[in-house]
C-alpha cells in the first residue's frame, strides 16, 4: 500500500494536477462516510441508552453503581465516561498532530487510529448483563482513537484543496458523512424494529448494530490508505544528531553559524531523520512550541476558542439527543432512531446548501446564522412535551439543518488559519472538541445530572451558554486579518 511521499507544489497545493487533486478528494470524502457512522449508530443512537440500561441492570440496593470506588447514579456514567476521553484527548490528539507532522507519515497513523477505533466499537458487541465497565472502557478507548484519527484526517483538507474551494470540499465531506450514517442507520432501523420476527433480542439487535459499526468504519477505511498520499512537508524534515555530543551548530560555507539539522550538519555527527522514540519526543517538544506560537497568531487562538465553545454545545447536544428523548421525553428508541434517522438525510442536504450560502454570504456569516438557529433549539428543547414525537421530530429537523454545515465551515475556515506545515498539529487543538468529543458541555450535564437526580430538562437548558459565548467570540473576529496572519491569502468570500 505504500506510496512515494510527493513534495508540495510551489502554491502549496499538493499536485499540479486537477484531476490528482480530485481523486484525493473524493477518496477524503471517503473517510468521512467511514467514521461518521460511529457518531451516528453508536454515540447518538445506541450506546447511551444501552449502557445507561446496564449500568441500571448493574445498580446495587441504592441506586448507584460503583466505578474504582466511585459510587455514582447509573444516568451519569455514559457522560463521566465521554469526558473522561476527551482528557485523555486533551493530552494526546495535538502530540498526534505533531508527530504526524513531523514523520509525514500520515496515511500510517490515520490507518492505526482508526482500526483501533474500529475494533474497539465492534468489541461493544460483548458488552452486556452487568458488563457497564467494559461497555464504559471500550467507549473511552474507541472515541479516543476516533478523535485522534480524524486529526490526521482533517489535516489532509490544506493538502488537497484551493483556499477558494475550502468550503465546497470540507462541506462535501461532511454531506458524504451524513449519507453513510444515514444508509447503515437504516439498516439498523430495519434490524432494530423486527427484533421480534427476526428472532433477536432487542439487546442483541443493539450489539449486532453498533458492532456492525465498527465493521463499516474498518471496510472503507481502506479507500482513503490506498489514494491519500503522504507529502515531504518541511516539517517532515526532522533531524537530530548523529552523536548525543554533537554540537548544536555549525560553520556554513560563508563562516556563519548554522542549526545542526537545518541549514548543515556538522562533519562529524552527520544529520538523520528522526525515528522512533526520537521522533515521538521531538513531536512534543514541537507541540509545546506550538502552543507557545499561537501568540503570534491571535487571530487563530481566537477562532479556535470561540470553536471550542460553540461545538461544544453542538457535541453535547448531538451525543445526548436519544438519552434526552428516552429520559425526559419518554419517547420509545424507535421514535429516536426515525428521527436521527431523518437528521442524517436532512443533514447531507443542509451541509451543501450552508456549503453554497457560505459562497454567496461568506463564511462567517453563515456559521453566525447557524449558530442563532442552535440557540433556538436550546432554549425550545426543555419545553417539549412528553411523549409528542412530531414535536421531537420538528426540533431534530431544524437541528439537521444548520448540524453539517456548522461543523463543515468551521473546519474549512480553520484550515486558512493554520501556518503551513503546522496542519495536523493545528487540527490536534482543533479536534480537541470536534465530533462526538465535548468536554465541558458533557460534564456540565454529567454533574447536572447528578445533581438532579438524572433531570435531563434542567440538565438541556444550560447548555445556550456555549452557544452564546461561542457565537460573541466569533463576532468580534477580524477573520481576513486572521487569516494573513497566518501566513495565508484570504478566498474572495470569508
């Protein structure tokens, strides 16, 4: 499966060719289609319900449950248990941004990411009776691997695509997304619903779902390995010394000092690739630098602050809809599944047309609107009442609407605010609190939820507040200024 790395163009554009660039295009969609469905089958359909439904089966004379010691309410863990792996993301998935940055051996570690992922979602297959520490394992480890993997995914969109068509690509990617989930969604739906004639438990047919999952991720993983190309960026250049006492510069052709590793080497400790546990702890070093460097580019640590409110709010939202329609609404998991199941469709048309408003509006003002329609559907969620499917319905159709293209959008706008060379170490901060990943919104509701005694109309409403702040973040953002900032060329409508 391994390619010869392909250095940039001078442009920066990752081949000279339109139809190269296309085809690497369409095999990054592909990836999307591939991952999407552990977000749509397993995060917002099936496992919070079912591993909230052990946990119970799991509960001792009192109520709760025990985790190492830590005596909780069942309703709780599926939320303690997402924020426990956006931590531990916290800490890794920008180390892999870096480290795929400075290997350049992307398509390898997009590849180990995702299988483990993948394996770690079908694993969920065994998960039952009392089994909610294993359910609770296999989640964490799988929606780590998951946000590690579209890191590196995510950096490829600078290397495939025009500034001008940011948005179109990102955008498609995120449509193709929505119509794999929607499409394996269906067949979930079809199993779910005829358990019965099927002969399979309803639990079963809950494990054969998300199992199968992870089988679709695993399949179509292979199309972006086999096209997707690594590229010799210049921060693949790593070196190091030779010898622990080389020294740290060198005398040049005109006698001026000279980095060992950058512009020479010297002599006797000739410069090599970094490799190994080298690389890796070089890769963090790097990151810390990194970190150090966003204050020169204000713009960038702005955006990505506002992001990482305002999809946080979209995250938690998105993760805990079923879990708020069984809880607080008493709706059955058939209404739940046919409504997301709508979403999906709904969204793969939502994410072209916010793709073509962005075109037309720019692109902050597309994602501004969106995000006064998300406050809406905040604010409206706590009023719905109890067991009314078509109200449900109308919420999760306005939801699907602006969902996508939300998301999209700000990928592609991020991405024009990156240094280059600096992509998967950027889209490491970024992913920080992307799909399926929110951190604060998830433990805002965890603990409102303990609180509460699983109240999950109280829990909802707090979650404006991530809207709000995300959205007076974004507004104040000189984004053209951002943009150069960066080092890069603002497209005509941003």
């Amino acid at each position: 499966m391994p390619s010869p790395p392909e250095a940039p163009s001078a442009s920066g554009h990752p081949s000279a060719d339109p139809a190269g660039r296309r085809r690497e295009q369409r095999a990054w969609y592909m990836y999307d289609w591939a991952n999407s469905v552990f977000s749509t089958s397993v995060i917002t359909v099936f496992l919070g319900p079912y591993l909230t439904s052990v946990a119970e089966a799991g509960a001792g004379p009192d109520g709760r449950i025990s985790v190492l010691g830590w005596a909780m309410d069942p309703t709780a863990l599926y939320p303690y248990a997402t924020s426990l792996s956006v931590l531990l993301q916290i800490v890794l998935l920008p180390a892999v941004g870096a480290i795929a940055d400075y290997t350049g051996r992307k398509r390898m570690l997009l590849g180990v990411l995702a299988y483990l992922g993948a394996f770690a979602t079908a694993g969920l297959y065994f998960v039952q009776g009392t089994g909610y520490l294993l359910g609770a394992g296999l989640f964490v480890l799988a929606n780590l691997a998951f946000g590690a993997s579209v890191v590196v995914a995510n950096s490829f969109l600078p290397e495939i695509s025009d500034p001008d068509e940011r948005d179109t690509v990102s955008s498609r990617g995120w449509a193709m997304g929505y119509l794999g989930g929607a499409l394996l969604l269906t067949v979930h739906l079809v199993l779910y619903l005829a358990h019965d004639s099927l002969g399979v438990a309803e639990g079963h047919a809950v494990r054969i779902s998300m199992a199968s999952a992870g089988l679709w991720w695993a399949v179509f993983t292979v199309i972006p390995l086999l096209r997707l190309r690594d590229r010799r960026g210049a921060a693949a250049a790593l070196v190091v010394p030779a010898a622990a006492d080389a020294p740290d510069e060198a005398d040049g052709a005109d006698g001026a000092k000279v980095p060992v590793g950058v512009g020479g080497a010297h002599p006797a400790a000739p410069a090599r690739r970094a490799t190994g546990a080298a690389a890796v702890l070089a890769s963090f070093g790097q990151l810390a630098r990194t970190v150090r460097g966003l204050r020169a580019h204000p713009g960038t640590l702005v955006f990505l602050v506002g992001y990482l409110l305002f999809n946080d709010g979209i995250q938690t939202v998105i993760a805990f809809s079923a879990t708020f329609a069984d809880q607080a609404l008493g709706l059955g998991q058939e209404v739940q599944i046919g409504a997301i199941l709508m979403v999906q469709f709904v969204a793969f048309g939502g994410a072209l047309l916010l793709g073509a408003m962005a075109r037309r509006l720019g692109t902050k003002r597309t994602i501004l609107g969106s995000l006064l329609v998300w406050m809406v559907v905040v604010a409206v969620a706590p009023l719905l009442q109890a067991g009314s499917a078509v109200q449900f319905f109308l919420l999760a159709f306005f939801i699907a609407i602006v969902m996508g293209g939300t998301q999209a959008l700000s990928r592609s706008l991020f991405s024009l605010l990156i240094p280059r060379g600096k992509e998967a170490e950027y889209f490491g901060l970024y992913e920080i609190s992307d799909k399926g990943s929110a951190f604060l919104g998830s433990l805002t509701l965890g603990v409102a939820l303990d609180a509460t005694g699983g109240d999950y109309r109280m829990a909802i409403l707090s979650l404006i507040v991530f809207f709000v702040a995300g959205f007076a973040v974004l507004l104040f953002l000189n984004v053209p200024k951002a943009i150069r900032s960066a080092g890069n060329t603002p497209p005509d409508h941003v």
